[in-house]
C-alpha cells in the first residue's frame, strides 16, 4: 500500500493538510501533496519558493529494509526528493527524512523510574533503532544514484532553511 493513500486526519495532533504549490512545474510527484507535520508544510514552502530548488517531490519513493525489532522487511517512505541547482552548471539530489530530534539522537535513560517515564524511555529506544535502520537502507539508496540522504530536525527548520 502507498503512504500516499494515508490521507490527512483531523484528529492528529499534528498539523496536517494538502498543499498546492505556486510553481507547479517544480513538482513533479504525482497525486496529492501531504503534509503530515508543520515542519512538512515549512519544507514545502521552501522546496516551492527557493530559486535554487529545481525539482521536488513528496513520499517519492518507496524503500525496502530490514528492521532489527523482528527481522522482517519493512517499507519505507522518505518524505522529500529535491535536486538543487550548484550554480556552476552542477546539480545535487537529496532525500530528505524530517523527524524530531529526540527520535534521532541515542535516548538516555530516565532518572524517574515510574511508569510514564520508563515508557517514554521504551518509545524512544524502538523508534530510534526504528530509524537507524530505515536510514542506512536510505543511504545505501542515495550512494547507488549519487544523491545524498539528510535528516531535518526542529532545529534546522526552526533556525531557517539555507
């Protein structure tokens, strides 16, 4: 099944819609663009609007990786491709991975030991392991077509996208 058959819910506690770009001919996904976070919506608006993006896309592509919780495959589902211009007639290709922080950095354990913290702890652990994996099937991706993989934080979008 397609990530992009997920449509945007109302209850989530993230804000999520569908966006129109104003260059369409940047665009070159096809079907609905959805944004599942703020943070999507802000890296939308920058791949649209910057001069030097030539082409983007959103859910692009769909990459295959064994997770290390069950050993089983899994699909993956970056959210962006973009290629931007060098500026001395060369082009560079990313995939762009967008998640908090606190899902990419190695968790420590809590100081509290009650409940909630313990999983809160358990959570991170599972989705930090959870990533790592997706991320080097990622880049073994990326290294295969020359382009390169990032992950952007709150902190990247939030100080402003260069």
């Amino acid at each position: 099944m397609s990530i992009k058959n997920n449509k945007p819910s109302k209850k989530s506690i993230f804000k999520q819609g569908y966006y129109t770009p104003q260059y369409k001919d940047k665009y070159i996904g096809g079907g609905d663009i959805i944004f599942r976070s703020s943070w999507e919506y802000k890296f939308m608006v920058w791949c649209d609007n910057h001069d030097k993006v030539v082409a983007w896309s959103s859910e692009p592509i769909e990459i295959k990786y064994i997770s290390r919780k069950d050993n089983r495959p899994h699909r993956y589902y970056p959210d962006f491709y973009f290629k931007a211009d060098q500026g001395d007639g060369t082009f560079k290709e990313y995939l762009v991975e967008i998640k908090p922080k606190s899902q990419i950095q190695k968790p420590t354990m809590p100081k509290k030991t009650s409940r909630k913290s313990i999983e809160s702890y358990k959570f991170l652990c599972e989705a930090y392991v959870k990533n790592m994996d997706k991320y080097a099937a990622a880049k073994e991706y990326c290294k295969g077509r020359n382009w390169n993989f990032i992950v952007l934080t709150e902190d990247t979008i939030g100080n402003g996208l260069r």
